[in-house]
C-alpha cells in the first residue's frame, strides 16, 4: 500500500503521552504536572487529536472527566500501538545481536580476481562493522567437503557436483576470454602455443574454457608459462607490454586494461559460478545478510 504525507498527519503520535497519561489521571492539572508542559499544552494536544479525528475523547460531567467511546478506542489503540512498539524495538535488539559474529565462507583461486569480494569488504566495512568475516581460498573438492560438514557457512564454486547434501544458488554467469596487447585473433589450437602469464587459479579457467573449445587439449603444466604473478594488476601489465597472453573473465577486461583485445572468436565459453550451502539449514541472519550482499551485486 503506498502512503503519503497526509497520512502520517491524520493523527499525530507526539500527542499520545498527553492523552494516555490524562485517560490515568481523568485530570488535565495532574496530566501536565506528571509529563512536565502545562496544563494548557495538555488541552492544546488534546483538542490536536480530537481535530485530526473529528470526535470528542473526553466530556465534562459535573467535576468529573469521562472518556468518550471514541476516547475509549484511541486509548485502545494506543495501547496496541505501545505494545507493537515495545515488540518492534525488541525484535531488532535481537537482530543486531544476531549480525555480531563470524561468517565463514571458501572460494576456490580462480574467484580471487572477481571484484565482488572487494566490494563486499567496503559493504561490510560500511554496514556490518559487526560482523567478521573468515575467507578461505581452497580447492571445489575441500570447499563442497567444508560445507557438507558444515565447516564453513557456505562455498563459492565453479563447477556443479552431484551432491545431495548441498543446496546451489546461481551467482553469476562468467564468460572467459583470451586477451592479448593488439586485436590479432586466433585458433583456440593457435592460442594455446602461445606464451601464456599466469596467476592463482588461472588452471581451473583454463579447463573450463578447453572443455568447451576442444575435443582434447594439453595439461595446464605443459603451457607455455613464460611468467606467473599473484595479482591480477601485474598479470595486465605483462599482457599489456606484449610478454604473452591470458585467460580472464571478461569483466575483468573492462576494469583494468582498455588496449587489450580478445583474441579467440567463436562461440563464447559461459560458466555459472555458485554459491553452495548445507541443504535444509537454517542460516542466521549475518549469513543470510552477506549472501543476500553478493546477491545483490547482480
């Protein structure tokens, strides 16, 4: 339901010390002493709510101050808008105190060049300073065995492996591509006798990439690797001055290097990267908080 200003003004919550406390006292004198304004603040408020509601909440009989019925259902309301109030403030007391704590989670090397990690260190350092994070970088194998054993609260994985115990949830498509310093294009048999730079998990692209290129192909290790660096930066730069060759994923491209081109045409090579978790687990709510901030990057 969509709301405007006019609704937030039809009746004014400022007002409802003043009312609730004279429904007590059934005395305006007595209302102002015990909420510290005046007595003629108290009947100002009052008639503020009899205004917005267009109805009288007290009447005058002899001395005595009775409440209205329409006086009645206001003090009514009111108390279900306190107790809603009292169990609103509860609620995210308990879902503060349930962000503090670790997250676990592991990815294999080939996801540490994705800037989705990064961005996710700036969101928790903004947003969740609470929380702490625990980031592994293991193999698929030790990575689906950890969150099986629920070791770890969930895994980023490049392949899907038919495991009942394990829940998938797509995180992102990832297209991987060849680049090279010019815009020369080449064989995918061409592009493998080339001088190759590598870097932490560069093979598991490289298989990936091959299955779906090539009926058969050379091991990682019989490539020729003229250089490996720890940082996808470095890895650009070698590119870049013509030392050889790369696989990346193609987002990458675009973030560090304008003068490097793709070098393999053909059918593009997709992969689904996942985020795995123990099936049927019921994740706290810092968990649920950071996989829903990854999520979110798509």
């Amino acid at each position: 339901m969509a709301y405007s200003m006019q609704n937030f003004e039809q009746l004014n919550s400022k007002y409802f010390e003043a009312f609730w406390v004279a429904c007590e006292t059934l005395n305006f004198t007595k209302t102002a002493k015990i909420i510290h304004i005046t007595q003629s603040a108290v009947t100002q408020q009052i008639k503020k709510l009899e205004t917005q509601l267009q109805a009288q909440l007290f009447v005058r009989a002899q001395k005595n101050l009775y409440l209205t019925p329409a006086g009645k259902k206001l003090r009514a309301f009111i108390a279900n808008y306190l107790d809603n109030v009292a169990e609103l403030v509860s609620e995210i007391k308990e879902q503060q105190a349930a962000l503090c704590g670790k997250v676990r989670y592991a990815m294999p090397e080939s996801c540490l060049i994705s800037p989705h990690f990064s961005q996710l260190l700036q969101y928790q350092q903004q947003h969740l300073p609470q929380v702490q994070l625990q980031v592994e970088v293991n193999t698929l194998d030790v990575i689906y065995e950890k969150v099986a054993h629920y070791e770890i609260d969930f895994g980023f994985v490049t392949s899907r492996y038919n495991i009942q115990a394990v829940e998938f949830t797509s995180f992102c498509e990832e297209e991987y591509i060849w680049i090279a310093h010019g815009s020369r294009k080449l064989s995918a048999q061409k592009i493998l006798q080339q001088p190759m730079i590598a870097y932490p998990g560069m093979e598991v692209l490289y298989e990936i990439w091959c299955k779906q290129k090539l009926p058969s192909y050379p091991a990682f290790s019989q490539l020729k690797i003229v250089g490996k660096i720890n940082h996808l930066q470095g890895v650009m730069d070698m590119v870049s001055s013509g030392m050889g060759i790369t696989l990346i994923p193609k987002h990458c491209l675009q973030k560090y290097h304008k003068n490097l081109s793709q070098i393999c045409s053909g059918k593009k090579v997709m992969n689904t990267i996942y985020i795995i978790t123990l099936e049927n687990l019921q994740q706290t709510i810092r968990v649920r908080e950071i996989i829903n901030v990854f999520l979110g990057m798509h």
